[in-house]
C-alpha cells in the first residue's frame, strides 16, 4: 500500500513534504504524511522507553506543533530543503519541551520524559524523520522507474540490488542469462540515480 | 555454449562495457555465453554493479515496504488525522509558545524575559530596580505537584548556606500567587554547554574551570549537600565578577541548579531514593539505577561529574555516547568511558589520567574528595607531577621522562647497548625479558630502560591483538552478507579460529588492559558462530573465555559476559542435543549469586529456562521439563512484589507458568482448582489489562494457550472471570495471525493429499503471505511442509511437487532479513531447490535439474551436502558427463561419508561403461 498512492501515478507525485510546504495544504497530503511520519515518531518515544499509551500522547503533542509550524515557515529556496525540516523539527520540540506539554501526560516516567527534552532526544528525533523523508524520496524514486522498465527488468533489479541474491539465482528465477540480469540491475540502478537526484533538485528550488 | 576454459575471461574495461551494453553484438553473446558459465566474471560483475549502486548504506533497505501499521496504530492514526487540523494559515505570532505563557508579575521586578525551561522550572531574566541589577528569577513549572514547592524551598535554603566564589548566588525568594521563586545571581556569559557547542575549550581553560568547580564542590560537600546533577548545563560561564554584562574579563565557572541536590544526613520527607532524574549523559553509574552493584549515591557520584564536564570540554562529546539515551545509560551503568586522548590526541597523559580517576565505575576508586581533585588538577596547570596513578608504573616513568628530555637522552646513551639487547630480546619471550632488566638495573637510568622496552612489548601485543580483532569484524561482515558457500564460511571460521587459538595459548600476555576488549570479541565471536549454525566451535570458542574472564578487573562486566556465555552454552547444548549437560548448565545459572542481578540478566536466564524447558518436553521428558520449570518459578528474583510490577518480569513469569500447565498432569473435572490455577488465572489477566495498549509482543504459543484455556474454562467453571470467548478473544487479539496460519497449515496439508492439480489449493498460501509478510515462523512451516508434500508426490504425470517446490523457494526467496539469510532460511531453501531438483528429474529436465542442485549446496548446511554431492554425481553420470562427475567428487570434502558412495558409483559406472560392447 505504501508504495503506490491509490490517486496519483508516480509520475506527478510529489514528496510529500514537498507539497506541504506551501501556505495551503491539502487534507489528503496531510493525511498521508500523518500515515508515513507517526511511526518513526512513535518509535523515537518508544525506544526511550515510554508505554505506548505515553508515546502516543508524546506524539500526539509533536504532529500538533508540527502542524502548526509548517505554515509558518517560508520555504526559502536558496536553502536546502533538509534545512527546512530541520527548522520545523526543531521549533515543534522545542515548543513541546518548554511548554511542559509533558507534564501532561499522566503516567509518564519522569525520568524518560527528562530524556525527551534533552538535545541528544532532539537530534535523534530530527535524524529519524530525515532519514524517513530520505527513504520516502528513494521510494518514489523507484515507484517512477518502475512504471518505465518491464516488469522482468524490475524484478530482477530487485533481487540482486535490494535483496543481495546472488546473481545465477536471480538469472534463474526471472529466466535471463547471468550478464543480461547484471545488465539489467545496472539499467535500472542508473535510471533510480538519475531519478532520485532529479527529485532533489526539485525540492531545493521549490515548486 | 563455450565452457569457462575455452574463451579467456574478458578484462574489467570490457567487463564494464557488458554491464552498460554497449559491445557490439557478437562479441557481447559471446561474452554473455561465458559470464553464463564463469563464476569468476559473476562476481566481477557482481562488484561493478554493486559499485554503480552508490547510495549510503541507510538507504540501502530489503526489499520490504514501509512496515504496515498494526490494527491498533491505523485506529491511532486516523484518530491523529481527526483531531489533528491540517496545518493551515500561520499563527499570529510564530514567536508564542503554545499555548502562550503569561509571564508572571512579581511585584519588585520588571522587563521579565524567558531564558530557558529546565526539568525544574522556568528561569527569566529580569530587573530589579529596587537595587539596580539584572537578577534570574527561578519559578515552578506550572501543573506540577506540590512537592515542588518544597523543594523550590529546599534549593533556596541550600544555597543560602553557600557562598563561594565558583557557586551561583542567591539573593533571595519570595512568592506569587501562592507559586514561590527564586531570585538568583544574573550570569551573563551562558553555559558551559553553549560554549561546548562551538567545540572543544582550550585545555587549560577546560582544566581551569573543572578545578574551580571541583573547588566550589568543596564546600558543598562539606556542608552535606550532594549536587547530583553535575553536566555542563548547569556550569555557568560569569564574564566578570561583578557580574555587568559587558565585562571583558577572564570567564569564570559558576556551578548552579541545585533542584536535585539532596542532603543525606538530613531528614527529608522529599523522595531520595537514588534514582536521579537527568540526563544519562553525565551521570554517575550508581545514579543509573542500573550499575551491577549498585552503591550509595555520594559525594562520588559529584566526582564523577566534575570529570565528565571535564571530558566534554576538552573532546566536545560526553564519555559515552550512542544511539539512544537508554543506551548510554546502559553503558554509563556498564563501562569505563575511553581515555579522552583518543579523541583529542594533544591532551597530555596526566590529564587523562586525571579524568580517568574521576570516571570510575567504583566509586571508592574515584578521588575521594572534591579538594583533592581540585588540588591535582591545580598541580596539572602548574606542570607538576600529578598524585592520581595510572595503570603501570611503566607509563608513569615514561611520563616522567618525557617532561625531562635531557635526562632521558643522556640516559638512553648509557644505555645504548641496554635498549638495543632489550628491542631484539621483545621477541625471544620472558626469560629474556628478565636477563635484560637485572642488565640495566646496574645503572641508574634503570627503570627508565625498563619502561621503554615493557612499552614496546606492549605495543606489540596490543598490536597482535588488533590484527585478531580487524579479522573478527571482518569475518562478521563477511558471514552475515551470506554472499559465502558453505565451504568458504568453514574456511574462514576455521581461519579465524586458529588465531584464536594461538593467541589465547600466550593467554599470560592478555594484560589487564585489553582483557576487557578480548573477552567481548571472543563472546561475540562465539554468538556469530551460534547465529552461523557453528555449534560445536561455538561452544568450544565460548568455553576458551574462561582463560580470559578472571582478568577483567570490572566485576560487572565480567559477571555480564560469564552470563552471556551460560546462556549460549545451554542453547548449544540443546541443539547438539547433549540434553543432560545443558540442564547442568542451566541448574548453575540457577543458583542466585551473590551480587545483585540486572533486569535484563534475570530475563535472559528466565529465557534459557524456558526454551530448555521446551525442548525437554518435545524430547519426551515431561518430567524433568516440569521440574526445571518449577525451579525456575521459585527462585527468589521471581517472586516478590518487585517482580509483579516489571512487565518483563511478569511475562517471563506467564511463559512459565503457561508451561507448566501444560506439562502438569491434566485436570480432572469435578475436583476444585489447584492453588497454582487459580494463581495462573490472576497473572495472566494481570498481563493482559496491562497488555490491551501494549505493542510488546508476547512470546507465548498461543495455540497451546487457547487449548489450555478451553480446557480449564470447561472444567473450572468458578475460575471463568471472563468467559472462554474472552479469552479467546484476547489471544485471537494479541496474535491473530498463528490461528489463521494454523487453519492454512492444516487445509493445505488435506488438500493436497487428495488433488492432482495443487494450483487452487497453493493460491490461498501466497495470499497468507502477501497479507502477512512478517511471520516468518508460518512462512518456515509452509516452506516446510511445501517441501515434503514435493518430495512425496514426485511423479512423471504431474507438474504437482514441482509447483510446491517453486513456491516454497518463493517464500524464501521473498522473506526478509535476516531470517532470508540466516543458517535456517538457508536450509529451507536448499531442502527447496533439492526438491525441485527432483521433481524436474521425474519430468526429465536433467540439465535444469543440475542447477537446482548447485544452488541447493551454495546455500546447504555441512552435514547436508554429502547427499547433495551423490545426487549431483549420479545425475552427470545419467547425462553421460564423466568428467563433470569425477570434477565433482574432487569437491567432496575428505570426512564426509559421501565419499565413499560417491568413490563407488564412480567404480561402478566406469566397470559398467568397460564392460559394455
């Protein structure tokens, strides 16, 4: 599911950050980032070793304050978009560390809480949602060269990239000869280079 | 199609050219034909590939998607998106805090500006016209309890006892609306932790400011107080004394916050009970509340402190760091931090020395008082020769020599022929070493020449070592990319095995230096081996730590380690299947020892008791199944009121609790429920009211609960507090997915009996999958059994088992890491590849045949491949390839018993080929 949106073809779909960062914002894009940016959000609270009922409050807090952030930070274009999401990070856990938001929360260990507000929880926090919008943008990177290869040259590039098959394995399995699946990766390797740095590129020079 | 032998592999250039298709034509079928045939350019081309894939390693994940979220998270997220706006025009003003704070009005100040939030309470900056200065006004977090008032209190009483030039002042505190503050000294030049920021202090300045707060911890303690929360926060840096904001003057440190300090030998009614609330970062190990043995929190616990802000203004990172605070706490609560010089190489050994003494584990191993820490710093800044002692009397003299070139020089002149006989005598053992010291102890330089030589003899022991280490890591790289056949991973274990052991039989030479780094590797050696299906040398390797363990001066981390290893040994006992040596095993680890036991030690035994137990009873010995788990039930670190409140305790106690019931004679109806039943019933709704919100996952096997359950809700109609469909309910709940599995199981094991095209009947286990991607316990079962219904049905007529066989390679094909490559997956796979070997033999595809079977051994285990080999051997000889045959047997390995088959079905064909006309 997560790989292909239902509505919008590869083709023409944005990161989602991308199209959130305008003053309005649409409620599916914001759904969507909801969907894909709560768990490594709840994950950051669990593994401080809140409970669950905790984490989500904890986390509940942050989309708020990143909800009300995101409007209020223009995207600059001469700045790197990670810089941006850095920013808006940065002010929501800011904001729900000083305003005592969990203070709050009812069963929290005090002590994991006071690990939450410290700068180390914040970097982690940053480094886990960068590293999610990273893996967002190789996935649609790799959702757009899909649509343009056969489904057999995708296959096999799967298998022997992402899955470290070994390649008379994969030749067998997709019923190439051995080089022609190297070959084949390779394509295929190139056009998700080629993509992912295009989709860069247009996030630094915004839309 | 040209073999390997006939067309020379091509070179890397044109290699390159074949990947990116641009040969031209023929001599690319050509090439094609030979990369077809030649493992060698497969692996070239492999690695130019890999190379053109130039993403960072993060990005580089399994072909999984994202992670589906759970029933519980979808409700979750959909209750976010209701209550969540979507994010809309901005605020009014984007300075405001939400909600936006009303800055007190304390009558006598004014111009209030918020300046931080801290775990304790606001602090502003504010004017105070009355007395014309900038003052800090400390207030209470709003909403917290009333404690906090007293301890507002508390804070304001102890530093008004204090006054020292390193210490914040107080002026005073006052109340407003019933919420008291603080009225504190302004200090205008921020935290050390600002400054800290902008990188590493310059090391006299660093040192400077440690000592003036080591001085100011002086008086603190001497008035009873302990600080306890020691970090560089809460080190201010006061550009002048009389504290004007525009003062050019040196920095001084002012030590500040004293919310958590506590007062010993005061009666307090405030919760003191060691478990200090703050960052781990600069905590003291007894302060974690983890430390093996834990010990009473001190003026120590300051020591240690003052030496980790020390630490992180001169290498800019706190001693221990790592990827969650939990973690760090662990290794706070664990570890001796590294020396500050690894990351700073120009801080001076003293220096290092001196932090060293401050960050021990041991608290009695610390300075024992703040003055005396001050003083050696004091000495350090003056060059002096410091008190605090290193590890060897070697490195002191060493030191000493250092500060005194001259001497040194012309000492080693004397000693010319002395240094030379000791260089040359490093290699030639001991005895040796000994002659050279009664040599040059007739000068007296003498120490100094001993010194060089133990230093010398040291670097290369610990150079030795790092060459055994630089193999581990290598060789864990190695194995777990799985890119290795079975023959090479025995190669390579052997490989670094013989080190090992060469090594470990100079085991005097391991000092006590890197005893600890020793021992970890080798335990992580020997859980590699376990996870590589390497059992025997897994235990022989765990068994070699014992020669290593008694050096590691750190109790803690030996007590971990000797853990780790009893654990392991008992699962590897159970999978050779010496079954009385790991209940042996086991019944010491029993045994309560005498230091105090961490959480995660208790669960890892309460583990090993477990799958012990599990596995005495599918061997048929109920009994003593039933006795291990009633021993384990009774130790003391079980029961106890601190037990039911640790979640991780109480499951472990529901696995065996569960167990045995299931091993205990089965209930008779009619009679009353035992104590242990109605003792069950209680845990386990306890765990289920505190699971309902829970993702921790519960190990239980949930099919013999729901049996057990039913059993019980049928016959212990007064135990039924929920009904049997609660119950059911909840584990349905709580692992829905084996019920289904279970049901899948046992349809496709009926189906495929009775029918002669299985395509309907596999259709439903490719759904379960897709649905479920992440159960790997049902995908081994269906691969499994997939497997065997291959095996059994392989006939010429129909394409039957050669459908099960391609499905159950799909199912591991398409499974995740790592159990795609662990030593299991790899066995399924292989019992997969084999039987499709086969069922393509019944349909007379020999040449396709072959290579089923040559990937079956690329991912065999050891003592599979003999029959794989035989196989592969008859199936040449019926293609009529002797050659290829004989070539094959070459690859048997001497001790397998296919060898001999093999020698014989050679025999046999080539008397049958002669004696043919």
């Amino acid at each position: 599911m997560a790989s292909r949106h239902p509505i919008e073809a590869p083709e023409t779909r944005q990161s989602l950050l991308a199209r959130l960062k305008g003053v309005s914002v649409q409620p599916e894009a914001w759904q969507r980032f909801l969907e894909i940016y709560t768990p490594p959000i709840l994950s950051w609270c669990r593994s401080y070793g809140l409970q669950e009922a905790d984490a989500r409050d904890v986390t509940q807090e942050v989309l708020l304050r990143i909800s009300r952030y995101l409007p209020q930070f223009d995207y600059d274009p001469t700045r790197c978009f990670r810089g941006w999401l850095r920013t808006i990070v940065h002010r929501s856990w800011c904001d729900w560390m000083e305003c005592g938001g969990a203070g709050q929360v009812g069963t929290g260990d005090t002590r994991v809480l006071q690990l939450l507000r410290g700068l180390p929880a914040r970097d982690d926090l940053l480094a886990r949602l960068e590293q999610q919008y990273d893996r967002e943008l190789l996935q649609l990177a790799m959702d757009r060269v899909r649509e343009r290869v056969e489904p057999q040259t995708w296959r096999v590039f799967e298998l022997l990239a992402l899955q470290q098959v070994a390649g008379i394995e994969a030749a067998r399995h997709t019923g190439m000869k051995v080089a022609s699946a190297f070959a084949a990766r390779s394509k295929v390797q190139r056009m998700v280079r080629d993509e992912l740095s295009r989709l860069r590129d247009e996030n630094r020079v915004g839309t | 199609m040209t073999g390997p032998g006939s067309l020379p592999c091509p070179a890397t250039d044109e290699l390159r050219q074949l990947l990116q298709r641009t040969l031209e034509p023929t001599r690319r079928e050509l090439l094609d034909d030979h990369v077809e045939e030649c493992g060698f350019c497969q692996s070239r081309m492999d690695a130019l590939a890999q190379d053109e894939w130039q993403l960072p390693p993060t990005l580089l994940l399994p072909a999984q998607p994202p992670r589906q979220p759970d029933d519980d998270e979808a409700d979750f997220i959909r209750h976010l998106v209701r209550s969540i706006p979507v994010p809309s025009e901005p605020c009014d003003s984007p300075a405001d805090p939400v909600p936006p704070t009303v800055l007190p009005c304390i009558p006598g100040f004014d111009r209030l500006e918020l300046v931080g939030r801290g775990g304790s309470g606001e602090v502003y900056r504010a004017w105070q016209p009355g007395l014309g200065r900038w003052v800090a006004l400390k207030t209470l977090v709003p909403n917290r309890s009333p404690d906090r008032a007293a301890r507002v209190n508390r804070e304001a009483r102890l530093l008004g006892r204090l006054t020292h030039p390193h210490i914040v002042r107080i002026h005073g505190m006052g109340e407003v609306e019933g919420q008291p503050y603080l009225v504190m000294e302004w200090i205008a030049g921020g935290s050390l932790q600002d400054r800290i920021r902008r990188g590493p202090l310059p090391i006299n300045d660093a040192v400077r400011f440690a000592r003036e707060i080591a001085s100011a911890l002086e008086l603190v303690h001497a008035a009873g107080i302990i600080h306890r929360d020691l970090k560089p926060a809460n080190v201010l840096l006061d550009p002048s004394i009389s504290g004007e904001t525009d003062g050019d003057g040196p920095l001084i440190a002012r030590l500040t916050d004293f919310s958590i300090a506590f007062e010993p030998d005061a009666n307090e009614r405030l919760s003191q009970t060691g478990m200090v609330i703050g960052t781990p970062d600069y905590m003291a190990p007894e302060q974690t509340g983890l430390a093996p043995q834990p010990a009473a929190v001190g003026p120590a616990a300051d020591i240690y402190g003052v030496g980790a802000v020390l630490y992180a203004a001169l290498t800019g990172r706190p001693p221990h760091q790592a990827e969650t605070p939990v973690a760090v706490l662990n290794l706070v609560a664990t570890r001796e931090p590294d020396s500050p010089c690894m990351y700073r190489p120009e801080i001076p050994r003293d220096l290092g020395t001196i932090v060293g003494k401050c960050l021990r584990q041991d608290p009695a191993q610390r300075y024992q008082s703040a003055g005396e820490l001050a003083r050696d710093l004091e000495r350090f800044l003056q060059g002096r020769p410091i008190h605090a002692r290193p590890y060897t009397l070697g490195e002191r003299i060493w030191n000493w020599g250092q500060r005194r070139p001259i001497a040194t020089t012309v000492g080693a002149c004397l000693l010319g022929s002395g240094l030379y006989v000791a260089a040359t005598l490093l290699e030639q053992g001991r005895q040796r070493e000994q002659l050279v010291s009664q040599l040059v102890e007739q000068t007296d330089e003498a120490e100094k020449a001993t010194a060089i030589a133990e230093k010398s003899l040291a670097e290369a022991r610990y150079s030795r070592w790092q060459t055994i280490r630089q193999l581990i890591l290598k060789a864990t790289t190695q194995l777990q990319d799985g890119s290795l056949v079975a023959g090479q991973r025995r190669g390579l274990v052997e490989t670094v095995r013989r080190h090992l052991r060469n090594r470990l039989d100079d085991a005097d030479s391991i000092t006590t230096g890197f005893a600890p780094e020793f021992a970890e590797m080798l335990n992580h050696w020997a859980e590699l081996e376990e996870r590589h299906g390497f059992f025997p040398q897994a235990l022989e390797d765990g068994s070699r730590l014992d020669a290593v363990l008694p050096k590691l001066e750190d109790g803690s981390r030996r007590q971990s380690l000797t853990l780790s290893r009893n654990c392991r040994h008992v699962r590897l006992l159970d999978r050779l299947n010496r079954l009385d040596d790991a209940s042996q095993q086991l019944a010491a680890l029993l045994e309560p020892g005498e230091a105090a036991v961490a959480d995660v030690e208790v669960l890892a035994v309460l583990d090993a008791a477990s799958q012990h137990a599990r596995v005495l009873r599918d061997a048929g010995r109920k009994e003593q199944a039933l006795a291990l788990v009633r021993r384990a039930r009774g130790e003391w670190w079980l029961t106890g009121e601190q037990s039911t409140d640790n979640l991780l305790r109480s499951q472990a106690q529901l696995e065996l609790q569960l167990l045995e019931l299931d091993l205990a004679t089965p209930l008779v109806p009619g009679t009353p429920p035992s104590a242990d039943e109605e003792d069950w019933t209680k845990t386990l709704r306890r765990v289920f009211d505190r699971q309902r919100n829970s993702v921790l996952a519960l190990t239980l096997e949930p099919v013999r609960a729901a049996q057990r359950l039913d059993e019980l809700a049928r016959h212990r109609p007064q135990l039924a507090q929920f009904t049997r469909d609660n119950w059911r309910q909840e584990i349905h709940r709580l692992d829905p997915v084996t019920h289904a599995a279970e049901r899948l199981i046992q349809q496709l094991s009926f189906d495929s009996a009775a029918t002669t095209d299985v395509r309907p009947a596999l259709e439903p286990v490719r759904q379960f999958i897709d649905q479920h991607p992440d159960d790997l316990a049902t995908r081994q079962r269906l691969a499994g059994l997939l497997v065997r219904m291959a095996q059994s049905s392989a006939t010429p007529e129909t394409t039957a088992s050669l459908e099960q066989a391609r499905l159950a390679i799909d199912l591991v094909m398409t499974a995740h890491e790592p159990w795609r490559t662990s030593a299991e997956g790899r066995s399924v796979l292989a019992e997969a590849y084999r039987a499709e070997a086969s069922a393509l033999r019944s349909q007379g595809g020999l040449p396709a045949a072959r290579q089923s079977l040559e990937l079956a051994l690329s991912h065999s285990p050891d003592e599979q491949r003999g029959n794989l080999f035989l196989e592969l051997v008859q199936l040449h000889l019926a293609l009529g390839d002797r050659a290829q045959a004989e070539l094959i047997a070459a690859r048997i390995e001497d001790e397998s018993p296919a060898r001999e088959a093999v020698r014989r079905l050679l025999r046999e064909s080539s008397s049958h080929e002669t004696s043919s006309p």
